[in-house]
C-alpha cells in the first residue's frame, strides 16, 4: 500500500498517552495514516521502563508515530503545545482526571485555539458517579463481572490480555472518526469520551441478556452449561492440547462418517444439537477417545478436511512464525530493545485488499522534537535554547 495515500493521511493527532488504552487508539489511528504524534515527558514516558508482563506494552502500542518530549508543566512547554493544538485535528489523552486541566491543555483550554479540535478524553468511568474514580483494566475487569465470568465458581480471573484497555482505545477511535464525519457537516469539533467501566460492561453484555433468557444468573465460563454438543479442548495422542468445535448437524455428520461412528449417527435420539447436547456424558468421552487416538498433525489435518473448526492451544510465542499471521508481510519487525526485534501483529484490518504498513519503528523519547517543532514554525536558535533550558530534549545529535 501506498504509505502516503493511507486512509487517515493528511490527519495531525497529538497524543497524551501513556501504558495501553490511549496509545491503543494513538496506534490505531496511526496504522491507519495519521502523523499521531506522541507527547512525552523530557525522561520519556514511564511506561518505556515497565518490567514483568508490562515490558513490551511501549513496543507493542506505539509504532508509526513520532515522539516530542517536552515539559508540559513549564510556560514555555504549554505555549508550545497550545501552538500544536491550534494545528491538530485530534487530541487524545489518558491521563487521570483532571490532569490535562491541571496543565492548561484541557477541551476547554484547547478548543478557543481550535474550534475543529476532536478532543478524546479515555479514562475509567463516563460522565456519572464513578467518574472521578480511578481505574485500571484489571479493575473494571472485577468490577462489571468480567473477572468473574472468566474464571472457575470461586476463583474470578482476569481475561490473558489487556481486552479493557484495548477496546476502550478502540471505541475512542469510533468516537473520534465519528465526530470527524460529524465535523465534515458542522465545521466544529467535540468532546469525545471513552472509558474502561462501560467498555467492559459492554463485553459482559452478553451474560446479562442471557440471565434473562434463562430465568437465572449464568455460571462461568468455565461451568457454563454448553450450547453445543462438542466446544472443548482434548488430549491428542501426543499429549498436545487441541480445542474441537462440533456445533452443526453438518459437522456431526462429517466427524461421524470420518471416524466411523455410524452407529451415532443413525441413533434418531441424537438427530439434533439439542438432543446431542442432552448426552453430552455419554457422546464426550467417545469424541475424546477419537482425538487422543490420533497426533496433533493427523487429527488436524483431518479436522481441517472435514471443515470442522479446531485450534491447537497455542502460547503467545507460537504466534511469531504463524504462516497466516505473516502472509503478506501482515506481522510487522518491530523493534523491541537493544538488539531485540520480533514479528508483532498488524491490527486486523485490510483496505482494498491490503494491510497497513510499519512505517516507522517505535520512537526513542523526543526522536521526532526538533522536526516537530520546526513544523510550527519554532527556529533553529529557540530549538537550541528550549533544549538547554530542559523545556524540550531531542535526538542525540540535535
């Protein structure tokens, strides 16, 4: 695809983000063709130097865009991003309520300089009782049920990825390309909110219609009661965990004809899903049998002819060389520390058949300050004075 004639080229986005929600929706506008350009601290954002499971989040969210790393709490620092703002079609921020405003860089401080800005504000909670509350992916995953529903009666879990955090910058991004359409017919910018709270109670939207279709509070995931005959994982004859999805007449028809279990299919009690879902006890442990019969590469293959969904259980880093994943040059080489690179997921779009490019690795902190300032008019001689006051830090060598 053609980088300079991406969808949302020719879009200015400045983005006051840090860990996962903000630099989510920052990443997927600028795969998408927006100069998302990240706002810093002078010693970089913090989330650069997270450890443990949070070590990649600064990789993993902030490619295709460009770091200015100013202090914001000075007089000089704020003009500056005022003279940004007046520039930018979008601003997105992620700071704890109140921050922004504190800073001189809320909606109501930028939209007198811009009255086109679309201005998204991600945080915990939408306008309401809880909107002054702090809150983390984690939380809100307790606190709307999700936890709860994840994992077995008795032990609540949070989700295996950061699902809150991603979502919400997400439906930011809605909220954002909404607004611009809308902006299109107004000429005038908005406010546009998006939170964790209301994100994760929108996934667990689903359990709260069916605990009114069935007349009483759904189990676990794990205790669910099944909605169809065969949805779980099984041993294979090499001890490898695979997932199998028999959820149609069509595909009990196939598995039964495949692996000669003709006398199940012509039993008239089990014609239907609902039927064969009443004996599950007696039909698990023969469908178990057929897979721990077989190894991983037969049984797959198998599945795989017959149309019928399965899914080794994979880990995270059997995904680096997935040959789908890296179709098309889809996985991007991304640049993860010193000396580290690894192959990571482009988001799940394609346009016209093609998929958006890497085109630019993750930024160091202020990689981009000097262009950046230079864009706006900032000369040579204040650059210079900026940077030895501390007001701005640049790349070595700038």
């Amino acid at each position: 695809m053609d980088t300079k004639n991406l969808p949302l080229s020719g879009m200015k986005v400045l983005e006051f983000c840090h860990t996962i929600m903000g630099p989510t929706c920052g990443l997927v506008l600028a795969d998408l063709g927006a100069d998302v350009i990240k706002i810093e601290p002078t010693d970089g954002d913090r989330t650069r130097r997270l450890a443990g499971f949070a070590a990649g989040f600064f990789a993993g969210f902030n490619r295709n865009k460009r770091s200015l790393a100013i202090d914001m709490k000075t007089d000089e620092g704020r003009r500056l991003i005022h003279k940004l703002a007046s520039t930018a079609d979008v601003v997105v921020e992620n700071f704890a309520v109140g921050t922004m405003e504190k800073l001189g860089c809320g909606y109501e401080d930028l939209k007198p300089l811009n009255p086109r800005l679309i201005y998204c504000a991600l945080k915990g909670f939408l306008s309401g009782p809880y909107e002054h509350r702090p809150a983390l992916d984690e939380v809100v995953q307790f606190m709307a049920g999700l936890a709860y529903m994840t994992g077995p009666p008795g032990r609540p879990l949070r989700a295996g990825a950061s699902i809150v955090d991603i979502l919400g910058g997400t439906f930011g991004v809605i909220g954002i390309l909404s607004a611009i359409e809308e902006r299109h017919r107004t000429g005038q910018g908005k406010l546009v909110k998006s939170a964790l709270f209301e994100s994760t109670a929108f996934l667990v939207s689903q359990h709260m219609a069916a605990e009114v279709a069935a007349g009483e509070p759904v189990p676990p995931m794990p205790a669910r009661r099944s909605a169809w005959m065969i949805y779980e994982t099984f041993p294979t004859a090499d001890e490898h965990m695979l997932f199998v999805g028999i959820t149609s007449n069509n595909h009990w028809q196939r598995f039964c004809e495949s692996f000669g279990l003709n006398e199940l299919l012509a039993d008239p009690a089990l014609k239907t899903n609902e039927q064969r879902v009443e004996a599950r006890p007696k039909l698990v442990p023969i469908v178990a049998g057929v897979i721990k019969s077989q190894p991983l590469a037969e049984i797959t293959r198998r599945l795989e002819q017959l149309q019928i969904p399965y899914a080794p259980v994979a880990r995270p880093g059997d995904l680096f060389d997935d040959p789908h994943l890296n179709h098309a040059g889809r996985m991007h080489r991304t640049f993860i520390s010193e000396g580290r690179y690894a192959n990571l997921p482009g988001i799940p779009i394609e346009i016209g058949g093609e998929h958006m490019p890497l085109r630019m690795q993750p930024p160091t902190a202020g990689e981009h300050s000097a262009e950046i300032l230079r864009e706006i008019g900032i000369t040579e001689q204040e650059i210079a004075r900026l940077k030895t006051q501390g007001v701005v830090r640049t790349k070595e060598g700038e």
